[in-house]
C-alpha cells in the first residue's frame, strides 16, 4: 500500500478499495496459515486488523470516499460479484456520508443540482442508460469514460476529472526537494535562488521526457538513474528498486548539473 500510494500516478480513487482489499487479502492468509476456517476467531489476525483500521482511518479523508464514488467500474455487476462482500459506493452508508459532506463543502447552494446528477450517474438513469455507457464502465480508464459519457452531468463531470487524475500522496513534490538538495548542497552553495528554481525546473521536465525513451524503461543510459524506483510499485525488474545500492550517486549529481547548465545556456 506504501509503494502503491507513493507514486505520481493518478490513484486517488483506488486507495479505498485497494485497502479493503488488503486486509481481506492479510485475513486469507493468516487464517491460511492458522489452519482455521473463516468462522473461528484468530487472536492474531484481530490485533492486524485493529492496527490496519486505525491506520486507514488516520489517513482515510472524504476526498478518498468522492473519488471512490466517481469510479464507474464500482457500479458495474462483474467488480461488485467479484470482491468480497462487494456493494456499489452508493450503497455504502460510510462513503455516502462523506461523499455527501464533500457535496455540501464544495457546493454550497448547488447541491440539489449535483445530487441529482450523481443519482443519475449511480443509478444509471438520464445520460447514463446508454448501452455504451453501460458496457464501458468496466472496461475504459475512469477519466476517458468520463470524458465520453460525462456530458448530461457537467458539475459533476469536472469534478471526477480533477480527482480521478489525483495522485494520493505528496510523494512526487518531495523530489523535488531531494533533487534541490543535489544541486545546492553544502559544497556548492553560491547558486542564488533563482538560478537553483530553474535548474530543479529543468531537471524535472528532462526526467518527465526521458520517461519516453527506451533507455528509461529499460533502465540503461544516462536517464536511468534519475528516477531509480520509477513510478511505478510493481517489480518491473529483477530486484526491484534494489539496485539503487548500485548507484553512483556523486556522478549521478554531477550528470544532472552538466545537463541542466546546457540546458539553461541554450534558453539564456
């Protein structure tokens, strides 16, 4: 869950179900390996399950609970026959009280309006019964579908674009705080400010086009090592991110800054 929150993709939506999933996931396994069946009590699995609660709860905000609900593929018969005690978000009393306090922070006046066009968005009414609508749901990204079949609900569509395209965490600002700290560091400290501003602005958006190269995705060349985790939680690779050990990070620095000086020679 760490990994996968942690990353600078759009999945604000997904961290409401990918924690239920979890813990369903650590109560097959402890109940696997007791040798007990779903119906006996686990002293062991109760203690995991009130620590993973308290965590979800401290961090779990409405926000989670909106984008949970604005997610087409909940609503569609094979996700809700396929997880566990599955039910579609409006049917949830805890995600529907949070989504409805969204509603009335965000549309203080409106939110008869935005009700009514999230009903019909639930419950597959106006604008939202068309076959391809329907089919759709459980096949194509949330915001494309949005972007397709979103226009008898315009509120509520601009809504679901700005959160369904979220990240989940903070994560991807604070590299840009390590990246500052490799450009200005304690011995090479007479950068001002703005020279410092545009060389992290210019590495950002040289590792944002190198993400398109194949020396990127198969980690070889001199882009590799920019992003040594990449973006993404799953193990792409042998090891994972492991081989960050093997990093040279003082030539990585220096690489970076040679870069980035070209860079802002050719605009200056």
């Amino acid at each position: 869950m760490i990994r996968a929150a942690g990353t600078d993709k759009p999945c604000l939506h997904l961290m409401y179900e990918m924690w239920d999933t979890m813990i369903e996931k650590v109560n097959s396994v402890i109940y696997r390996h007791e040798i007990k069946e779903s119906h006996e009590e686990s002293i062991f699995y109760s203690a995991v399950h009130d620590i993973l609660v308290s965590r979800w709860r401290k961090s779990n905000t409405p926000l989670h609970c909106l984008a949970h609900s604005l997610n087409p593929k909940y609503y569609t018969d094979a996700w809700i026959n396929e997880v566990p005690n599955g039910q579609a978000p409006h049917n949830d009393e805890e995600i529907s009280e949070m989504r409805n306090a969204c509603f009335r922070s965000y549309f203080s006046g409106e939110e008869l309006k935005i009700k009514l066009q999230y009903a019909n968005f639930s419950l597959f009414g106006t604008g939202f019964n068309s076959f391809d609508s329907i089919e759709d749901r459980g096949y194509m990204e949330p915001k494309l579908w949005w972007r397709i079949h979103g226009h008898s609900a315009p509120e509520l569509k601009r809504l679901a674009l700005k959160l369904l395209g979220q990240p989940a965490s903070s994560s991807c600002a604070e590299r840009n705080w390590s990246t500052y700290g490799l450009i200005h560091s304690s011995l090479e400290n007479r950068l001002n400010p703005g020279r410092a501003e545009d060389l992290v602005f210019t590495h950002q958006n040289l590792h944002l086009l190198s993400r398109k190269t194949d020396e990127y995705r198969w980690c070889s060349g001199p882009s590799a090592m920019w992003d040594v985790g990449a973006d993404t939680f799953e193990a792409d690779f042998e090891g994972g991110a492991g081989f960050l050990e093997q990093a040279d990070l003082l030539s990585m620095s220096q690489n970076l800054k040679k870069n980035c000086l070209k860079i802002l020679g050719h605009w200056i």
